[in-house]
C-alpha cells in the first residue's frame, strides 16, 4: 500500500515538474500580475505571511499560505525554527513534522502511568496527522506561548496508527504529503478538543499506547491539549487578523501578514469590517443561487471556493485538477454572508478554468479564481450544503478570526465570530 | 416534499454508545440498535424509509436511513469527530478509504470530499471540530428520495 502511495506521488510530482516548464515559457509571455498593495503592517505582533508554494521540493501547493513558527524546548533558549508551515484558520494547534525539527529534542507530554499521549486529527478529506503530544514555547513575531502542547507528526515505531484515528483515511507524515513543515491552526476554538475530551473517551483525539500497541483513546485535561499558540499569548490573545495582498488572476506568490489580537493594539481594530457570528456547529449561512447554505465557513486551509453548482463544469478526474471547477469561460459570481444583526453582505468571486490555471501559469502559485465543487447542489430548507471559502477568499482582504471563550473588543458580540 | 417529510419514521436516542447501523446491511442490525435505546422517543408511521438518529458521547449526531425493504442505504454523520468510519460503512469501507487515498495523491490541498464511486457516493463538508459527512448506495435509495434529504 505504502509503496503504491509513493510511486503514485511520484507521478504527481513529475507532473508538477512538466507544469513548472510550461509555467517558466508562460511567464516570458507576460502570465501572472498581482497587483500593488499598501505597506505591510508592523509591531510586535505581526507575523509575515507568504503564498509561494510551500517547502516540498518540486511540489507546488496552490492557494496556501505558509509563515515560520520558531519552537524552544521549554523555559530554555534550545529553540528551532521551521518554515514552511501552513496557516490554518480551519484547524487549532501547532502540527510539526517531527522530521522538520531532528535536533530539537522537545519533551513529551505522558499521560497516567508515564506513558506518551497521542494525538490525532482528523480532516475534511479523509487525511489524518498522528504523533505525540509535545510541549514547546512557541513564539512568533514577539508573541510567545509558554509550555504549550502541540502535535509532533510521527509515525509510530512498534505499533501502527490505531483504526479509530485513520478511519480508513490517509496519513499525511511526509513534507510530500503533507506539502508542508507543518500546520498552524489559528482556527475560532482554543484546544483541538475542548472539554469533550476530558469528559469523555468517544472523541478518538488523545490515545496511549503499548510499546508494541494496541493504543485506546483516553481523557485528558482541556489545559493538557493541543492548544491554539494565540491563546497562550500573554497579550494578543484572542484572535488573528490574515491581511493578504490581493491578487488579480494568478501571480507567482501573494505576501500578508497574520496580526495577534483583535482590537488589541493599533493595528488590529475591528475599524468598519462587519461580523460575521459562527453558530453552535462552526457555520454560517452563505446564500447562493438562491439557496441558503446553511453549513458555509470561511477556511484559510482550503485552497479554493468550494460551493454547490451544478452548471459548472467539473475538471476531469484524469486531469491536473480533479476537484476543481473547469468552466469554459472565466465566471463573475457573487454571494451573500450572513452578518451580525440579520443583514447580508454580498462577495463577489470569480470562477477560472482551473486546468488552464495550472497549464498556463504552472510556476504561478497564487490564484485568485481558484474553485470547485461541494457536495450537493439542490440545497433547500432542511438540508445540508456549504460554502467553503478558502485561501482565495482571503485575498485583498482583512479578515478576523474570533476564539471562542476569548475577550472581544467592546461592542462586538461573544466570540466565535469572523468579520472582515 | 413536506408529505414525504411527515411520512418519515424518525427514532431519536440519546443513549450511548451507538452501536451503529452499517451501510447495505440489513433492519436486523437495527433492530439491534433499537433495542439498546431504552426509552428512546419513537414515532412509526408508514413511510418512504426509517430514519433512525443517534447521538453520541462525542457530539456527533449519526443518521441512518432504511428503507422499505429493510436495507441501510444511506448513512451520515454531523458534529466535531469522526465516528468509528469501519463500522458505519461496513463493507463500503475499504472502497471508501481506497478512493480516499486516491483522491488524496492526486490533488494536494485540502477540499471537500464529493466521490462518485461504483455504487457508493461519499460527500463531506465542513473543518476541524465542524464536519458533515453522508455516504449512500444510489441504487438503493427508494423512489422518489433525494440526495440532499440524506444528512
């Protein structure tokens, strides 16, 4: 199975390779512009950001934003630092390839009986990341999380990844696979699991394990669990602000920066941006076509739109951009987001041929139109569709990412919320 | 559509753990089920399928749909964790986590799920603690059964 795995990526990769080449003629021809954008903010909060295709060698990761997390064994100054490190307002918690850090001997957080927890998560697609609970100060731009847990992704030695973390799915424990260093999860919660997990074992999240296996799932304390960095700040604590260039069709990379706090120093106020509540299930309603799609979120992990339309041409299965929308022309839509107060504010988006993206701009990593299909398309009363607006969203755009349980600027209603 | 709404049968338990249902398996494992649901609300009417709906410790809400002739054809789960997936797809589930990884090699990024497989169909939305997932056997589903009903 393994073996097929990689002689598949394998193929992938050349792939990426022949696209790079058609991409470096199409550059000579004048493809790709972004446009100009204002000075990036400063302060001691704010963290570079950078769509550039991410740190696995001749893969090129479209629409994902990558940012560099500096780790230190606790309370010492033995710290690394890794780039290359997905931004992911759609998940919570530092993730690191423990291979991205081989000479950082970061202590592991046990469980009773002194043995090693583990972690695992799950994601929308099927993959998983699995490995030991770690515990790090975390700091990046001035900001530091002090003895913070964080996943190390590991495949384990003397036993396999239990069923009830793979779920049949796929493990992402290469820089291949995974087409990063690691994840940043600076998504709207504070821990991976929250009081579920220490209530309960049925969440398969923390498990121990035997030396030769098996593993079982096991409670662990909220302040035990992988945590999102920000809430371990000191100051800037409860939320971040993404402010991306914008992007005009496709350019070779976009910067932004990623600010800590929301309404907690000059550069971070809410200012005129409208709020945009998270109900009890982590959505918000997007209506589009006329239809409310009442489980849409905003996700800056996902690397398009993904939206239910059925008139839209789906790139072929063979082709180098299964999952993504191929309409003949470039589409201009638009849809409305449901804010704060009841009233709808309307996005405008665009919809390119994603095949011709990678064909015509294969050097290009940044792409504004960048789209594809989600799920069901007749999406009345009563049924379950949404939008997902990922990393294209987040172009020439701030947008603010409430965590739950966290302060609020005054004003604003609890959080979880996005506003931009 | 509101007739076929109030035709369903609906069974909802709180109890835990479910012992669920298995995609293309038969009413037997249901009965199972039904039979472990103490005091569970139950509403039988005659119906187009049965629609039983169990919650679990973790959060996560998990449907299951049978139809007339007593065949789970469709399952879906809503809320922060996954269920256990080899239980809920049953013999669905290695072509499931075959295609999973098919998907997987051939786009990097992370996106929705919507596989159209021989005989089965796996949709997913949603992120980190805030998932929906369905899977159901389409030439199973009875007439007249939307898709979009099966959440």
């Amino acid at each position: 199975m393994r073996k097929a795995t990689e002689r598949a990526i394998s193929h992938g990769l050349a792939a990426v390779t022949v696209l790079s080449v058609f991409g470096l003629l199409a550059a000579c021809g004048g493809g790709g512009n972004s446009s100009s954008s204002p000075p990036p903010p400063t302060g001691n909060n704010v963290q570079a950001l950078s769509v550039n295709g991410g740190p696995a060698p001749g893969v090129n990761y479209a629409d994902a934003a990558f940012t560099s997390v500096t780790v230190c064994v606790p309370g010492s100054s033995t710290c690394a630092t890794v780039d290359g490190v997905l931004v992911d307002t759609g998940s919570v918690g530092l993730r690191l390839l423990a291979s991205a850090i081989p000479s950082l001997a970061l202590p592991e957080l046990s469980g009773s009986g002194g043995t090693t927890f583990y972690n695992c998560v799950n994601f929308v697609d099927g993959t998983y990341l699995w490995g030991p609970v770690a515990q790090a100060d975390i700091e990046m731009a001035g900001e530091k999380a002090s003895t913070a847990s964080l996943q190390l992704i590991e495949n384990p030695t003397g036993f396999s990844v239990p069923t009830a973390c793979s779920q049949g799915g796929i493990n992402l424990d290469t820089l291949n696979d995974l087409g990063a260093n690691g994840i940043l999860g600076v998504g709207s919660y504070p821990q991976d699991c929250g009081s579920a997990c220490q209530n309960s074992t049925s969440p398969d999240v923390y498990f121990t394990c035997g030396p030769g296996g098996p593993c079982s799932s096991q409670t662990i304390s909220v302040s035990q669990q992988v945590v999102n960095p920000v809430v371990g700040f000191t100051t800037d604590n409860n939320g971040v602000v993404i402010e991306m260039q914008s992007v005009d069709g496709e350019a070779a990379s976009a910067s932004g920066s990623m600010i800590f706090g929301i309404g907690t120093q000059s550069n971070n106020m809410l200012g005129s941006a409208t709020i945009y509540p998270i109900n009890g299930n982590g959505f918000f309603t997007t209506t589009f076509n006329s239809q409310a799609l009442t489980e849409s979120f905003i996700d800056s992990g996902s690397n398009g739109y993904f939206f239910p339309d059925s008139s839209i041409t789906q790139c072929a299965q063979n082709s180098i951009a299964p999952g993504f929308y191929c309409p003949s022309s470039t589409l201009n839509l638009s849809a409305q987001n449901a804010a704060q107060g009841g009233s709808q504010k309307t996005v405008n988006f665009s919809v390119d041929d994603a095949v011709n993206d990678f064909n015509n701009f294969g050097s290009d990593s940044a792409f504004a139109n960048l789209a594809g299909p989600n799920g069901s398309t007749n999406c009345g009363s009563g049924t379950a569709c949404g939008f997902d607006w990922g990393l294209p969203f987040f172009f020439g755009r701030n947008v603010y990412v409430s965590i739950d349980g966290q302060s609020v600027p005054s004003g604003a209603p609890a959080a979880p919320w996005w506003a931009y | 559509m509101k007739a076929l709404v109030a035709s369903l049968a609906v069974v909802v338990s709180l109890f835990s753990p479910p012992a669920f249902a298995v995609l293309g398996g038969d009413a037997a494992s249901v009965d199972a089920d039904r039979a472990q649901m103490k005091g569970s609300g139950e509403l039988k009417q005659a119906s187009t399928y049965t629609l039983h709906q169990l919650t679990g410790p973790s959060g996560t809400v998990v449907r299951e749909y049978v139809s007339p002739a007593g065949k789970v054809f469709a399952v879906a789960w809503q809320g922060p964790f996954f269920p256990d997936m080899q239980q809920l797809l049953g013999s669905y589930f290695d072509q499931y986590s075959a295609a999973v990884t098919a998907n997987k090699e051939a786009h990097l990024g992370r996106h929705p799920l919507n596989l159209q497989l021989p005989g089965l169909v796996v949709q997913t939305n949603g992120y980190m603690r805030a998932f929906h997932f369905r899977a159901y056997i389409p030439q199973q589903v009875p007439t007249g059964v939307k898709e979009e009903e099966l959440r």
